[in-house]
C-alpha cells in the first residue's frame, strides 16, 4: 500500500545524501506488500521481477545469471558492470543498505531468502512503500533494484543460500548508505509470520 501524500514528508531524511532526495519512512510495524507474481500491482515503482530458468541432470544444474544487452539489465554497460557473489549461512540477516546512484541485479541461485525492499525516493509514487519477496530456488526470480530503494535479506530454512548480484557501477563506498535492519522507522517484523 502506497503512503498517502501526506504521509510522504514525515520520513527521517538521510540529509547527507542530497540528490537524489531520500528519506526513512514511518512504516506501522509489518513485513509490507508480500509479492507473490511477477506483475503484482503492489511492487514498489522501477523494480523489475524477472523468472530465470534452472536446467538440472544427474549432474546438478546449471542457470543463467545475465546476457549483455538482455533482460532486466540490458542497459548495464560491460565497462562498469561488476559481478559479486554472497554465501549466507542460515538466519543471517542482511539488511538495510541503498545507493545513491547504483542499480543491482539479483540472482538467488541457492536456497530460500526473504527478501526486503523500501522505497526511500521521496519523489516516488510509492515512497514508503514496503516489500516482501521470497525467492531461491523454489521461487526462481531475478531483481532489478533502483537507487534509492532500500535493500537486504534475512536466509530462510537450514540451507546455505548464495546470491549472485550486478552492479550498474564498480563498486564505489560513496554510494552507498546503510540502514540498520531493525530501525525503529521501518519497522519491518523479521520474525516467522506463518506460525
């Protein structure tokens, strides 16, 4: 659910970083807009939800991260593109960090991970705006994040999970800004909702 306009400049603004302008909504406790399709309505503005295909054998499987000039990150540029990888070990939390100017493209490419996303453009249609999306490899999804959207993760399950990220950019600590992951404005619920 998108936050009514007026709600849009009660956020903590993060006033070391000017342009873009970007602040810490007042979320009600919760995990947000749980996504569930690929299309859902209640996505937060300029994220893109891609499906990737996963070949296994006898052998294990094999998968596809990103072709140049293909798919959700067809516009990254091979001179400033950078590929990372992620081992997390179970429970792990991962959360929050945003970027001024980078976009990142993820891959889980081994187990479960709930994934969350916030919206901190103020100049958004959906600024405040929360998301909980459960991807791996039983919901085998790609995401593309926008600057300015706040990012991170929480592995589910007993498995390791290993995500495998693009950048639109090299890496660059100037960019980036972090968030603890239970601040006390977000106010997202890490906790099993299903119980």
């Amino acid at each position: 659910m998108t936050p009514e306009p007026s709600e849009r400049n009660s956020g903590r603004r993060l006033t070391s970083f000017p342009d873009p302008e970007l602040a810490v909504p007042e979320c009600p406790k919760g995990i947000g807009s749980v996504i569930v399709s690929l299309g859902s309505k209640d996505l937060i503005a300029g994220v893109v939800l891609q499906p990737f295909s996963i070949y296994p054998d006898d052998r294990g499987y094999f998968l596809e991260v990103q072709r140049i000039g293909v798919g959700a990150a067809a516009q990254f540029s091979p001179a400033t593109t950078q590929v990372s990888a992620a081992l997390n070990y179970p429970g792990s939390v991962k959360a929050f960090h945003f970027h001024l100017h980078q976009t990142d493209f993820w891959t889980p490419v081994k187990g479960l991970m709930q994934v969350v996303l916030v919206d901190l453009r103020l100049a958004s249609g959906t600024y405040g705006a929360r998301n909980t999306l459960y991807v791996g490899g039983l919901r085998p999804w790609q995401i593309l994040i926008p600057p300015g959207v706040a990012h991170g993760y929480k592995v589910i399950g007993k498995e390791e999970s290993v995500l495998v990220y693009l950048t639109d950019r090299l890496y660059n600590p100037r960019d980036e800004g972090r968030i603890p992951y239970n601040d006390a404005s977000i106010q997202y619920d890490w906790e099993t909702q299903w119980k």
